[in-house]
C-alpha cells in the first residue's frame, strides 16, 4: 500500500483514492517494469529544458512564409467548429493569463481555417475551455467535467557529480 500510494502521488499526481488499480498497473507495465518509474528519471530531462521543442517550433515558423504571420502568442482558441470542409478556430486575440473564457465586450477575436485539429493541454481546459461545434461526444464531455487534476510539483536538481551513488543511493527523493 505504500509503495502504490507513493507512486500515486509523485509520479501520477493523484491520491489514490482516485485512481483505479487497474490504470496504476498499466502504468506502471508502460514503463518496462516499477524500477524505471523511480530509477530511471533522468530520461525525462529535455536539453534546454520543455519548453526548448516549442520554442524552437515557434522560432522555425516565425521565418517562413506565410507561417511567419501566424504564430500567435497568448490567443486562446476559444471555439472549434468543424464542417465538411474543415475546421475554423475562433481565437480570442492577446487574452489574459486566464485559460478558462472570461470575454468581456472589449475581447476581440480572429479565425484560423485548417484541414485537421491536435488538441492538447490539461483535461479541464481543453474540454470545459473551448466550446466545440458539434459537441463532443456526451462520454467525452462527462470525462472532461469529472477527471480529477492532480496537485504535484517536480524539479530536478543537477549536480556536478553524482555523490548520492557513493552510498548506494538512486538519486531520487520522494
């Protein structure tokens, strides 16, 4: 029971209240085996840190045309409305540091058209932020009202030598 409520909370974010047995296995069969879930952290570590991807996506659009006009910061896609003929976001221009919608009469929005849509981002923003057209499904809805966000912070401290292994240790706190 411990070790599943360690797991729980540092490496899901959840308490295990609300956890299924079931998805802690997959979970833990996804990483080859519980010993890659605690041992082997340092795989998670991005060269210039997770943000260095998107930003280096971001920086490679912004010099080519005509993708280079297109890179909009802090727009929140407020609306997504799909069709025969595609896809036409409804983008709220230079928005506040709020995810969820709060347009005032001053908000002033623009449209995007695509031929496909990737959603991505935490379960209640992207399913309770965004208005879609047609709904979602009523089980997706369900899913996005009801699945719990986890309450976690993670750092990684890198050190010049790794001293910990002298005494046998992984390296890894909890």
């Amino acid at each position: 029971r411990t070790i599943l409520a360690v797991l729980c909370t540092t490496m899901i974010a959840q308490s295990p209240s609300v956890v299924s047995f079931l998805h802690i296995l997959f979970y833990i069969r996804a990483a080859g085996g519980l010993e890659n879930l605690v041992v082997n952290e340092q795989q998670y570590r991005v060269r210039g840190g997770t943000q260095a991807p998107p930003l280096k996506i971001a920086s490679q659009l912004m010099s080519q045309r005509p993708f280079g006009s297109t890179v909009h910061l802090s727009s929140p896609v407020r609306e997504i409305r799909q069709d025969e003929s595609g896809i036409t976001f409804r983008v709220e221009k230079e928005a506040s540091s709020s995810l969820l919608p709060t347009p005032s009469s001053s908000t002033t929005f623009f449209t995007v058209r695509a031929k496909y849509a990737i959603v991505t981002g935490p379960p209640p923003t992207t399913g309770l932020g965004i208005i879609y057209k047609p709904p979602l499904p009523y089980d997706k809805r369900q899913l996005f009202q009801r699945l719990p966000m986890g309450n976690s912070v993670k750092f990684q401290a890198i050190f010049p030598r790794a001293f910990w292994r002298d005494k046998g240790w992984s390296g890894t706190v909890l």
